[in-house]
C-alpha cells in the first residue's frame, strides 16, 4: 500500500464521509425508520402497538439482543406488498447514496414474512426491482443474501430454501441471523451444506453475543466466508491468530454493539485491536434505524472514540471490497474510485 500523507484530526470526518465503502451487513428490514412503519402501517390497514412515531422510537431502548429482536419483527410486520419491500429498500439506497456506499450486500430475512401469509416472490421481488433501480438511478451495485432465522428449525430453513430457489438469480448467498444465544451454527449443518452445493455464498452471524467456539463452527461446519460481527473473538487469542491468517473477515457493526450492550462504550469496544492484530474488520450498520446510524455515522462515532487514523480508515473500507462478493472487474473498479479519492483529499 502507498504511504499516506496524515490527516489532521480536525478534518477526520470530512475524509470519513468521502470514502467510497462497500456496506456488507445490513438487514434491510432493520433500516425500516418509524416514519416509514407509520405511512405502511396506515396503507396497509396494520395495528401497530404504539400510538406514534414518537412512541415507538421511545420504545427503542434495548437491554440485549432479543429486546431488540421482539421490536424489529413487530416492525416488519407493516410490510405486505411489493411496492412495501421496494420502498424499504429504496428509502436504504437514498442513505447509502449519500454515505459514498458503492455496493452494498442486504440481508433480508423471507421467513418473517412468510409466516405472514407473505408470498417469497413478493419480498424478493421488491428488494430486486429496488436493486436494479439503485443501480440505475443511485449507480450503487448491491446483491441479495437470504438469512434463515435460526431460533427456528433446520427444517424450517429448508422449506424456506425450497420457496426461494425459483427466485436463485435473485440472490447470492445465505445467512444466518437471529437470537445466537442456544441457537448454535451446528444447528444448521445440513442446510448450509445444500446451500453450498447450490453455488451459494455463506455467511453467518456468529460471535455477536454468543461465545467464541460458535465462530468457530460457522467457519469450520458451515463453512461460511465471512463472519458477521464476531467480536467476541478478542476473548479467544488463538481465534483472533486464526481469523488474521485465514484472512476471515469481519462484519463489525459498532453502534449496534453499543445500542445491545454487547460493548458497554465504544471507546471499549474491540474494533482496533482486531485490526491491529490484522484481521480484516470491516464496518457496517446492521440495523440503522434502530440503531441510530447509517454507515457514515458508524465511522464518524467510531472514530470518535477509539484511536483511529486516516490509514485505518483507508484499511477498512479497502478490507470492505476485499470482502464482497463481486468479481474481480468490478472489484478493481472499486480499489480505483478509492484511489482516486485518495488523490483528491491528500
Ligand atoms: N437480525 C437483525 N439484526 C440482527 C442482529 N444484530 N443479530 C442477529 N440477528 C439480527
Ligand atoms: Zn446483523
């Protein structure tokens, strides 16, 4: 890598914001803002629980992960026709746009749905036609990954793989989300390894609340490329030495670890010393609308807090096109439009 002139610390977040980023894990339901619940709810004739917009973000104080869980599928429950999906996804792409996001991976979760009476084509359509006018209209790349929900069965996320393989060109890959407590990768064994015959790329949350044994078996059963969050590794040095060498990356969400006490401050949170220890950390916003940040304000507060500078700005977003899921062109396109704004801020 090139030496890197210094940025002075006064104009960090200016840098922070410029940088064009790949954003690799975000539930799209999870950037569904109140506001927008609100609008759906009332086309959609749905009862929510809470009087206002004012309410329900009041109610948005969670004391772990499953406090956050319970509110967020409440959330999606709004959603019920194509145009739904396709206004969520596209509100999310308007963010990103103005984050200098280039490509982004969304997760999205067809069983919270379909348990609905919600039909597969209509989430996958949605999302698809947002994608494709994202490209279009935002010019931002994306793709599609399904994440089974893995406080339901294995069978479960088989049935759910039956009903989205008609829709196979629409995604890329699989992963697994949802209450980690009691629900390890194992659990999933055999769907994973079908997915995999399928051609499809793997990932899987591991490591966010749960220990880190179970980032361990999602690499070695599920044999998924990529972890999402796996913080808790910074307990397990033997792990940490693994991840740098096998060159695993990390899907890191800071503000959601703050928001799900998962780190109890960010000026603790163990971010820097994975990236120090060469790991390839990335930095995303999991679910912005819950949260309090789109991927922009993830770096900002980040940044913040942790002694943070310009070449480990430029390290992360740079691990961030390492670690999609493009080919190789598309990839080299992404390192120069990073350079080029290299040229121009430094
Ligand atoms: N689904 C949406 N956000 C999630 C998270 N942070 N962890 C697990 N499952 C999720
Ligand atoms: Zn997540």
């Amino acid at each position: 890598m090139k030496a890197l002139p210094l940025v002075p610390r006064e104009h960090l977040p200016e840098f922070l914001r410029a940088l064009p980023k790949a954003e690799l894990h975000i539930h799209i339901e999870g950037s569904l803002e109140p506001e927008l619940i609100f609008k759906l709810a009332k086309r959609n004739g749905v009862a929510l629980s809470y009087p206002s917009v004012e309410a329900l973000r009041q109610a948005y104080a969670f004391t772990d992960l499953q406090s956050f869980l319970d509110i967020y599928y409440a959330g999606a429950s709004v959603l019920l026709h194509e145009q739904d999906f396709y206004d969520m996804a596209w509100a999310y792409f308007e963010k990103a746009a103005a984050d200098h996001v280039l490509h982004a991976e969304l997760f999205f979760d067809p069983q919270t749905h379909t348990a609905r009476g919600v039909a597969m084509g209509t989430v996958i359509g949605g999302l698809h036609h947002a994608c494709e006018d994202a490209r279009a209209r935002l010019g931002i790349s994306s793709a599609l990954i399904l994440c089974f929900l893995r406080h339901l069965s294995e069978e479960d996320a088989f049935t759910t793989l039956e009903q989205a393989l008609p829709y196979r060109e629409r995604f890329i890959g699989v992963g697994l989300d949802s209450s980690e407590r009691g629900n390890p990768p194992e659990k999933f064994a055999r769907v994973f390894a079908r997915c995999s015959e399928l051609g499809l790329h793997r990932v899987a949350h591991a490591g966010e609340e749960g220990p880190p044994a179970f980032i361990t078996t999602a690499l070695d059963v599920l044999k998924v490329e990529r972890i999402d969050h796996g913080v808790q590794a910074i307990f397990d040095p033997q792990l940490i030495e693994r991840l740098a060498r096998e060159r695993v990356p990390l899907t890191v969400c800071p503000l959601s670890n703050l928001r799900l006490r998962v780190t109890p401050d960010l000026s603790k949170h163990p971010l820097k010393q994975l990236l120090d220890a060469g790991v390839m950390v990335t930095i995303n916003s999991d679910d912005p609308a819950y949260f309090g940040g789109y991927l922009n304000e993830n770096f900002l507060q980040t940044f913040a807090a942790l002694p943070l500078d310009a070449a480990d700005a430029v390290r992360l977003v740079r691990h961030s096109f390492e670690a999609s899921f493009v080919d190789e062109a598309t990839r080299a396109g992404f390192m120069r439009q990073l350079d080029d704004c290299l040229a121009r801020f430094l």
